[in-house]
C-alpha cells in the first residue's frame, strides 16, 4: 500500500485539479451548486489512490457516483430502494427523448448523470491505469466543443488542463527514470508555468490571428461538410443555425451551415432572393422602428412593384415550389406578377418594407407562378444622382447616440475622394468586400460584450465576420455620412441542379440565408449592394450591364406581354449570358459535391488507419527512436521497454530483474534477447564495469522492438488482478 501512495500520489494530485477544472465548468453552466461535487471528485481520487485492491476501489467509486446523484436530484426520496426506480423513471423518458431529438436540449438531470459518470471513469483512467494521454485529451475535448458550439469562452481552462497533462506525464516519466530526471522535471515545469502566464497575458492577435487566418478555410468546409452540425447536436446547448429568422435584435456568434431545402424555382436565370428589411439599428441588432399592418389579399394573383424605374433588363417567367410551411415569400429585384398555384389562399403585402407573406391553405403542394422582371440600373445614371437626399427618408439615417464617433470618422476617410452617391456608396463597399483587413468566417465570429457596439467592434476589433457583420457595417457607414440605406435579408441564388434545358432548377437552403445592404437612389428606389467577400450579388448596379449585342429588354406591365417576352430570343440569349452570374465565390455557401465528400471518405479512412498502425506498431517506433536518437540509448531503451512490458505482463512484488526476465520469456518467445539485455542491464545499474558494446546492445533492442507487434495483448483486468 505504501509503495502505491509513493507511485500515485502526483498523479492522483494532479488528476484532481483537472478534474475539479472540468466539472466546475460544467455545473456552472447548469446552474447547479458547485461545493458537494467538487468534495465528491475529491474523495473519489482519493479512494482511487489509496485503496490497494479493486474492488475497494470499485464499492468506493460506485458510492460517491451515487451518493452524488442523489445529493443533487434526491426526487424526494431517501436513499433507498424507491429512490433507484424513481430515478430509472426520470431518466428513461429522457434517454427516448435525446434518441428522436439529440443532445441539443439535454435536461439536467440526464446531463449531469452522464458527465459525472465520465468524470468517474476519467479519474479511473488516469489515476489506476495512468492512461494519461486518453484521459487528458477527452478533458480538452470537452472543452474544445464548448469553445466552438457553447461560445465559451474556456481558453483558460484548457491551458490549466495542458499544463497538467505534460505535468503528470512529467511526473509518471520521472518516476519510471528512477527520478534522475528532477532537474529536467524541474525545469520543463518552469518552462510550461512561463508559457501559461505568456499565454494569458500577451495580445491574442500575436497567435490566433494568424493560426485562425490559416485555418478558416479548412474549417469552412468542415462547417458546409456538416461535421459542426453533427457535434452540435451531440452538445448540450443549442446553438445559431444558418436560416432565416425574424429576431434580429442580437447579432453575432458562429453559424452552423443548415442543409435543410427550403424552396426550390425554375427559371432562366439566378438571382438574389429579397424577403424583408429593417430599418432601426440598436447598436446590437435590427429592429423594426413601427409596423404598419399589412395588405390582406384574398385571391390569387397579385403584382408587386418594388422599383421606382420602368427601365427593366431582362423579365422571366419563375416557378416556385415551398418544401417548408414557412409563410414569407422570397422574390427577385424588381416587379413581380405572382399567381399561386396551390397551397396557399392569398397574400399579405408590407407596402413599406416591401415583403410578401403568404396565407396558408390546405393543399399540401405549396406552389406559386411569378413574371419577373429585373430592373436596369445604369451606373451613369446612378452617378446623377444628388450626394443630399436627407429630407427623403430621414427614418432611414437613424443611428444610436452609444456608436462611438469613430465609425463616422472612419467612413468619411473612406470616401474622401469620392464626389458622387454612387461613387461614395463603391467606395464603402469596396472597402469592405476587398480590404486584406476584413476576413470572411462562419465559425470564428464571437458574440460582441455587453458594452461594445455591434458594427465598431467588427470595424475595429475582431474583422471577422459573415454577411450580417458586413451588411451592418455598411448600412451604419453610409447612414454616418447622411446616405439613406437599410439592412435586407433574405437568400443567395442557391444551388443549380444540373440539367441541359433552358429553364433551371435552383434549391434554395438554410445555409443560403444571407443578408446585405439598400441605398435609396431617387427615381431608381432601393437599389442592392454587396460589401461581403466572395459574394456577388446579379442584381447590383453594374454587374449585368447589356452591351451591343445584349439589347435590353423593354416590356409593358401587362402580364400576358410578360410572357411573350420570356419565349423572345432576345431574352434567351441575354440569359443564358447571365446564367454563370453565381460566381464561384459563392461555393462558400453550398454543399460540398460528391468529390469533396469522397476526398473526407478518405481522410476519415486514413486517419483510421493512421491510428490503427500507431495502436499496433507504436511501441515498436518509440523504441527503434530511442536507439537511434541517443549515442547511449541502452539506459532509456530499457527503461522504456521495461515500462511496457510490466503493463502487460505485470511483474511480481521483490522480484529481481533476471527473474522478471525469464518470466517474460517464457511468456512470450519472441523476446528472447530481454535476457542478455537484462543481464548487461544489472551489470549497468549496479555499478561493475560495463563491458558490453553499445552497438550491441542496440542491435538487441532492435530485435526486441521487432517482436513487440506479436506480443499477445494482456486485458485490463488480468493486469490489475496480477498486480495485487
């Protein structure tokens, strides 16, 4: 017992704090009182590093697991009989729950039964086994999922749990040297108590920035590939999803990518998909600054105008089909003629917002018919118009009095050289969508604090974000200079289905959600910009400009010439000529095709199969290592090959080394040449000449690492039963 208590004690020490670190983090977030938890893990290591035999251990850990429970969810019972069928009641309803819905919304009770039960096995782990590179490392994972999904911030937490990994694995190699590595010890702790205070102290831009930069594009695609998603809904908290919502008074955080389809259209061309607007920035969000109550309209047809200019490029006829019940409806630039098909019994028209909903009928098949056409902006038009449009839509100025002077300032350097509203609205947005400044991600985006502004935080701080940071930004910028602009939203073109015919299919996802600016230019209306990097939007002012072989397209508003005009030539080739406009910058938003999937296949198999090879032939590379990186490497060969050898083979209390070696012999034939080497090995250790070659002896811990893969593996349990 007393040789144990030497062995484990830093160990179980160690073991411990990290633990306590772990599940104080835990039962934070649960609201749960943190005294009686962090005194159970206490008396839980304790018993594992005392008691000599396992059952103790094994009666020891099953009452403080349970004792604990029912401390926490006593379900007004006493702890007997009737408290473990009460208990079994709570839980299984809980567990059929997570089963259909996942851990998104784990109740309490189900959730601190499950971690503490994995804090129960950790200890065990690492304390009984001294597994200490598992143990560790699920203990940062846990963390790492907080950090991304929870919006956690546990950097903290996870430098304490590095620091004690290294430190017991310092601690366990110490002691297996016969503690001639103190100094070594000594200083590697040092060193790693100067990186913690260097880390918590030093300006995060000086690492993060640039591993983050460096990374972002790797884990966008492990966002688009779905593999966030998957972890998120094996989290314990719920987290912003890509999608288009109604609450936008609070922005910021990472999104995860949503594949789910929501519409699908066909059409000639793509386009931006335009659903609402908002005018009243908080400072965190947008909000809504009155409503007014909409247009009711019983009946099927309804004709949109969103434009103020009868100029128009190019019109269209669109098919939609609704996978969803969502009641908003999506629609192009421009003015539109809409005619429902089936599903729906008439519309509900926001005048002032410009927004469609859609009254639900009782048809299943959701589907609407709509002639569109899409408004031509001239840029020399545009540049005409006057820079002093204040007295037009003062609403649309509005700006907090906390945004901090700074953002103005900011915008008038921005567009010091720009004469016209045109000019200075370009300016802003290529600022914005081209500065090496600004970085776009979906998933590196914190949450602003309490006392920071939305939009100055994102100009001046972090300078990254995704279309809301970027949108935002924009309208604020503008608004600053006395520009009218309001912040939409809505979708990006979506995801073309392959196909050779004139009309294409578009599915339009969550993850297609996207939001930019509108500047208001007198005589055109609302007209679309696009300040976010790898976005580019075909209804933007200059983006389809027709030259001599593209004659514009004039229609009346009638709808039957709408639809003479979408079966004319002209149309046709002007469209298949805008049919690439999705650049491919918007890849960014889509699903990865079949071949980025195979190529994760892949990775995923070989990384598999990389650990698979390290599990098998990993004490065979650790040893050939040894003997080639050390010009003596029969001292620490043999240590390390003694180690491995006593986890599978234990060795018996006083018995000497040349007993110990037969044993294994005898055990495992392969292994023949760990005689002669412990014969040189005792010579060594306890002082008489050492007469062996050390080439020698390298040759014969070359053999030994060869027949290491063959050795038949030893269960836990036989080790721990040999150990007594």
């Amino acid at each position: 017992m007393l040789k144990r208590i030497k062995e484990k004690g830093l160990l179980a020490i160690i073991m411990t704090v990290a633990l306590l670190i772990s599940l104080g983090r835990f039962l934070s977030m649960y609201n749960l009182e943190q005294t009686f938890a962090m005194a159970a893990i206490t008396i839980l290591c304790a018993g594992l590093w005392l008691f000599p035999f396992w059952p103790l251990r094994l009666v020891w850990g099953a009452g403080v697991f349970i004792g604990t429970l029912h401390h926490y969810f006593p379900l007004d019972h006493s702890l007997d009989r009737e408290w473990f069928v009460a208990f079994w009641q709570q839980v299984k309803p809980l567990l059929t729950l997570v089963q259909e819905e996942g851990f998104g919304r784990t109740p309490s009770l189900l959730a601190f039964t499950l971690i503490f039960l994995a804090v129960c096995l950790i200890a065990v782990l690492g304390i009984e086994y001294e597994l200490i590179g598992l143990s560790y490392l699920s203990l940062l994972g846990y963390f790492l999922l907080l950090s991304i999904f929870n919006r956690v911030d546990a950097v903290n937490e996870s430098l304490l749990l590095l620091l004690c990994a290294l430190l017991a694995n310092g601690v366990r190699h110490y002691r297996n040297l016969g503690g001639k590595s103190f100094w070594f010890l000594l200083l590697g702790g040092g060193f790693l108590g100067l990186l913690l205070f260097g880390t918590l102290n030093l300006p995060d831009a000086w690492l993060r920035d640039p591993l983050a930069s460096q990374s972002v594009s790797l884990r966008n695609r492990l966002n688009e590939a779905g593999l966030y998603s998957f972890v998120e809904k094996v989290g314990i908290g719920g987290n912003t999803r890509t999608g288009f919502g109604e609450d936008d008074e609070t922005l910021g955080g990472a999104l995860i990518d949503d594949a789910t389809v929501l519409f699908r259209a066909t059409q000639s061309y793509p386009h931006y998909w335009r659903v609402d607007s908002k005018d009243q920035y908080t400072g965190k969000g947008w909000e809504r600054q009155w409503t007014v109550a909409p247009f009711v309209l019983e009946a099927s047809e309804l004709t949109v105008t969103h434009s103020e200019t009868e100029n128009f490029l190019l019109t269209q006829q669109i098919e939609l089909e609704f996978e969803t019940n969502d009641l908003y409806l999506p629609l192009p630039y421009g003015n539109s003629d809409l005619t429902i098909t089936s599903g729906f019994s008439g519309f509900a028209y926001y005048e002032e917002t410009q927004r469609v909903n859609l009254l639900l009928g009782e048809k299943e098949n959701r589907k609407l018919t709509m002639i569109s056409k899409e408004p031509h902006y001239p840029v020399s038009a545009l540049q005409q118009v006057s820079v002093d449009q204040k007295g037009i839509l003062m609403r649309y100025l509005q700006l907090p009095d906390s945004l901090p002077s700074r953002v103005g300032q900011l915008a008038e350097a921005i567009t010091r050289e720009a004469n016209t509203l045109y000019d200075q609205v370009s300016a802003v947005e290529t600022y914005l969508n081209s500065s090496e400044d600004f970085r776009y991600s979906k998933v590196d985006v914190v949450a602003p604090e309490l006392n920071q502004d939305y939009v100055d935080r994102f100009l001046f701080e972090s300078k990254v974000g995704y279309c809301d940071n970027f949108s935002s930004a924009m309208v604020v910028l503008l608004r600053t200079l006395g520009i009218p602009a309001r912040w939409a939203k809505g979708f990006s073109p979506g995801t073309e289905i392959p196909s050779f015919d004139q009309q294409k299919t578009y599915e339009i996802k969550n993850l297609n959600a996207h939001s930019w600016p509108e500047v208001y230019f007198s005589g055109f209306g609302w007209v679309p910009f696009e300040p976010t990097p790898s976005f580019t939007n075909p209804n933007r002012p200059g983006e389809n400009e027709p030259d001599s072989s593209t004659p514009v397209v004039k229609t009346s508003t009638s709808t039957a010439e709408s639809r003479e005009t979408v079966e004319s030539t002209t149309l046709e080739t002007t469209a298949n000529a805008l049919n690439q406009s999705p650049t491919e910058d918007n890849q960014e938003e889509e699903v990865p095709s079949k071949s980025q999937n195979f190529i994760w296949l892949f990775l995923t198999v070989l990384c598999l199969a990389v650990l698979f090879l390290v599990y098998r032939y990993g004490e065979m590379v650790c040893l050939l290592l040894l003997t080639v990186l050390f010009k003596d490497p029969f001292y620490y060969g043999y240590s390390y090959l003694l180690k491995r050898l006593e986890r599978k083979l234990a060795r018996g209390a006083g018995e000497t080394l040349t007993n110990y070696s037969q044993t294994v012999v005898a055990r495992y034939p392969e292994l023949k040449d760990f005689i002669e080497l412990t014969v040189f090995y005792e010579t060594y250790l306890y002082g008489e000449k050492y007469n062996p070659p050390v080439s020698h002896c390298k040759k014969l811990l070359q053999n030994i690492a060869c027949g290491l893969p063959k050795l038949k593996e030893t269960s836990l349990q036989d080790t721990s039963s040999m150990q007594k």
